[in-house]
C-alpha cells in the first residue's frame, strides 16, 4: 500500500508551499487493512508536514462524530544554510 499512498504524498508536497494550510477530513476505518494503511499515511506525513488534530468539539456541531477526524497540515519550515 506505500505504493498507494506515494502519488497522494507527492501531490501534497508538489501543491503546497510555506503558507499553505490543508485541511484533511476523514472517517476512521477499523475494518480490514485500512488502520494500518492510515498510520501508515501519517507516517509518510509526517515525514515533510507538521500536523495538528483539530479537537472534536470545534467540529460543526451538526457534523460532527467521534469517527470523523480533521487534522490541518503545513510543509515543516526548512533551515537554509545549515
């Protein structure tokens, strides 16, 4: 599944610059391959983009579920000359 997740990292990283924020919302998945393949995508993440779990109770209030996740993710800043 790294295969999978490499296009939609590349993409990632390719549309967003210093300023950019991306809002990510998903539904947590506990059946089949899907935990792992989620860790797994927030490990590749991580790897390029700092991330922050928006808490549920700043969800839209009719929207929201202990399931559906928001997670805001920026590019991490680079050090030049180091």
């Amino acid at each position: 599944f790294g295969q999978s997740l490499e296009p939609l990292l590349k993409t990632l990283k390719d549309l967003t610059g210093p300023d950019t924020c991306v809002l990510c919302c998903y539904e947590q998945r506990t059946m089949g391959k899907n935990p792992e393949i989620e860790r797994k995508y927030f490990e590749l993440l991580q790897e390029d983009f700092e991330l922050e779990r928006i808490p549920l109770d700043q969800h839209d209030e009719e929207y929201r579920s202990a399931d559906i996740h928001i997670v805001s993710i920026h590019r991490k800043r680079t050090v030049r000359g180091l």
